[in-house]
C-alpha cells in the first residue's frame, strides 16, 4: 500500500492501538484509482482471511462507494484494542500490505459505540 493517511491527523492508528478499549470497531476507508480496483479487492481478501484467523476478531463487512466512485469502507469489529493491536502488528500482516495497488491509500480508524437513550445502545 502507499499511503496510509489517518483520519484525524492528530491522533493516528498507531497511537489509538496503543490504548485499552474493548470492543472497538475498525472503520478503514480506502480510495485507489478504478483501474485497481481488482488488486484491491484480491489483496483485501487476503487480508481478510488472514485477520479472520486472528485471536480477538469478530466480523468484518466491506462496503464499496455508489456510483463511479472506487471508494471503499471496512468496517471490522474486535474484542479488545490488544487484539487488533497483535493483528494489526503482526509481521505477516504488515508483509502483505504490498500486495495493494500503489494508488490505495487507507485512512483506518479505531471506534467505540456510543449509547444514546431512545436510539442506540452501547
């Protein structure tokens, strides 16, 4: 992959897998030129499957943009922060990260749920 740019530039992945939280859901948006997005596809895949073998995992779902847009979003939810910390980490997972296209660029930030009363609940 060659970039990734966090979402909020003041707090970056790497000092949000840091903290304790649990459970916490990974929302990962990839933006990549049209013309990639097979590879994309192909590398996320593995990905996919690679994480899914990992202790602390739950679920994963990938969204793609309407339209014209080759825009998608991950959306993965983990036990622990630690346990997404371990994956994420993990050699054989930074490893495969240049199997992504070179135009794909991750922004990956780590959430929490929020209980609102009368709409949603933690």
């Amino acid at each position: 992959m060659s970039l990734m740019r966090p979402m909020d530039p003041a707090f970056p992945i790497e000092r949000q897998i840091a903290l304790d939280a649990s459970p916490v859901v990974l929302i990962n948006v990839f933006t990549l030129d049209k013309a990639d997005e097979q590879t994309f596809l192909n590398a996320w895949q593995n990905d996919a499957a690679f994480m899914k073998r990992q202790p602390g995992f739950i679920s994963t779902q990938l969204h793609r943009a309407v339209g014209d847009s080759p825009t998608y979003l991950n959306h993965a939810v983990w036990e622990t922060t630690a346990a997404f910390r371990a994956a994420f980490t993990h050699p054989e997972f930074r490893a495969r990260l240049s199997a992504y296209p070179a135009s794909a660029v991750a922004s990956p930030h780590l959430f929490q749920k929020v209980a609102i009363p009368g709409i949603c609940v933690a």
